[in-house]
C-alpha cells in the first residue's frame, strides 16, 4: 500500500478523497490547512473522518491563516458553514497531534525520505511553511501530487481565473511550485471533465456501507450549490487528486509543463499560468493531468464507500 502524507482542508470532497485513502493507501498522516473554512472546523472535521473510519491516523493541525493577505473568501457556502454539510455532528473523540503540520511534515518525511507520496488537497499553506523552514524537504519525498490551479483560465473562486487551493494562498503555491523541481497537478478544469453521472453515484451510495451514507449526507449541500450553479454530474476535485495518488497507472493523458502563479494582478492574482509553448525557457515543473480513466476512478470511489462487488 502506497504510504501517504495528506495535506487537507477538509471540506467534503476532502472527505471523499480521505475515504478513498484510507481504503487503499496507508495513511501516515493529515496535516490540516485553513481554507474550505476555517482552521478549528477544517480539524475538527478531520477527527470526525478518523472516527468515522476507527482510524489512528494522527491529525496535525496547521497555520491558520494564508502567509501573506488574507483570503479574499473562503468556501463555506459550498460546504456548509461547518465544511461538512452543517448536518451536526457531535464533537469528535479522536484529538489533534501536538505537532503542528509544518513540523509534522519535516519529521515524517525525515523519518521515510525517499518513501511518502504527499497528497496536497488544500491551499499549500502548510507545505509552503515546511519547505522555507527546510528546503531539502522536496528531496524527501517519492512524489507530490497537487490539487490546484486552473490550467486554462477557467477559475472557481476569487478572481476569475483563479482556483480556489491557490487563489486562498498564492504565494504559498508560488513557494511550492518554485521548491518542487517535479510534481503532479490535478486541476479544476480536468475535475469538471471527470464529474460522476448523478444516477450512477446515487446507486453506489444505495448500496454502500456507513461511509456512503455518512457522505450522501455531507454531500447534499454542495450538491444543491452544483445545481443552483448549472453544473451538471457529482464533482470531487479532490477525490479525483487523491485517485492519481493512490494510482498512478490511471493516468491516459498528461503534459509536462512549467506552471507559475500570478502574483500581483488586479483580475488575475492567484492564476496559474501555463507556459504550453516553452515561451519562458524554463524546465518543466508539473505533470499536468489531461484525462484519466473513468472507470478505475469510478472503482476507487465505489470500494471507499464500500459497494459490494466494486
Ligand atoms: C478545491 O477547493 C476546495 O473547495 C476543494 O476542497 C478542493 O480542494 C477545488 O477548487
Ligand atoms: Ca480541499
């Protein structure tokens, strides 16, 4: 089982890919960021996921707040004031780690350098911290798959083309991207060509253990706000990162390129900018994930939620 480090905001599409983890990886860690909303939820959920799955995963909460300015806003009304749906759930029993993530990061990829594929599913915050305080940091790690950017202009938050992982913290992605000379990048334009048929995903969660049921009932808000926004299917940006993660294989179209993030601009700060024609002369630093295979993200989806058969 492939070894994970999971950055996360969790966030009910965190929630999915931390299922799907759990169900196919060894999960050493979650380092919990700021985002989705705030820090105190973003951990408090994270306890309630390892509950949910009677886990021992330790749970690292991490900085509070973006390193520079503060976020334009966060996604709360996406995924509930709560980040889980605001269903209600009771305070969780599972208690964060002392260690706080930026630490945790450094000491756990000290401790296997070589070894941990690093799942980042948040604004790179955490990640951003870990490598200014020890830069060998990248070296250490087998691999870093991304959930971020927007490869293309199409955004979801903040400015218009702006992602919302990046656009919360772009210059902790700008200390990322320049820190890491080779990592994946799981977008959110190729999330909205992955999306699952409605119908399709209602079956698997009918015939599924707690965690579907424990899902459907998080998801339902942010389905709502998919709907209201005309977007068709179930869409999980971070589920989808977390399939590349667990399985590099399913990967069937890519392109290496070099990817910055836009710093400054009054539309455009928090952009990711693609250089697809090799116009700034400088090596390639994301693999950027153009399509995988529907089928096999479907499988890992349906085994996480505990589907019969799948
Ligand atoms: C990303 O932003 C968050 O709202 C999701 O959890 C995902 O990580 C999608 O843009
Ligand atoms: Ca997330």
């Amino acid at each position: 089982r492939t070894p994970l480090l999971i950055d996360t905001d969790p966030g009910v599409d965190d929630a999915l890919a931390i299922l799907m983890a759990h169900a196919h990886a060894e999960v050493v860690a979650l380092t919990i960021a700021a985002g989705n909303v705030g820090l105190a939820h973003t951990v408090r959920n994270a306890c309630t996921l390892v509950d949910l799955l009677s886990a021992r995963t330790p749970v690292h909460a991490g900085c509070p707040l973006p390193l520079v300015r503060a976020p334009l806003e966060d996604a709360a009304f996406v995924h509930g004031q709560d980040g889980l749906g605001d269903v209600g759930f009771p305070e969780p029993a599972s208690r964060p780690a002392d260690e706080t993530a930026a630490l945790a990061l450094i000491q756990l990829t000290r401790q296997r350098p070589g070894e941990l594929t690093l799942v980042a599913l948040a604004p790179l915050t955490n990640l951003a911290l870990a490598v200014r305080l020890d830069p060998e940091l990248p070296s250490r790690v087998r691999r870093l798959v991304v959930m971020g950017g927007a490869v293309t202009g199409h955004g979801n938050t903040g400015t218009v083309p702006a992602e919302f992982n990046v656009g919360f913290d772009p210059e902790a992605a700008h200390v990322v991207f320049e820190a890491f000379t080779h990592f994946t990048l799981v977008d959110w334009e190729a999330t909205l060509r992955h999306a699952f048929d409605e119908d399709a995903f209602d079956g698997w969660v009918a015939r599924g253990d707690e965690r579907a049921r424990f899902f459907d009932r998080i998801f339902a808000a942010a389905r709502a706000y998919n709907r209201r926004s005309g977007r068709r299917g179930i869409i999980a940006a971070d589920a989808l990162a977390m399939a590349v993660a667990i399985d590099p294989a399913i990967v069937t179209r890519r392109a290496s390129r070099h990817v910055a993030v836009e710093l400054d601009g009054r539309l455009t700060r928090g952009a990711t900018v693609v250089d697809w024609d090799g116009r700034l002369g400088r090596p390639a630093n994301a693999e950027i994930v153009l399509e995988v295979d529907q089928a096999r993200f479907a499988a890992l989806v349906q085994r996480a939620l505990g589907v019969p058969g799948a």
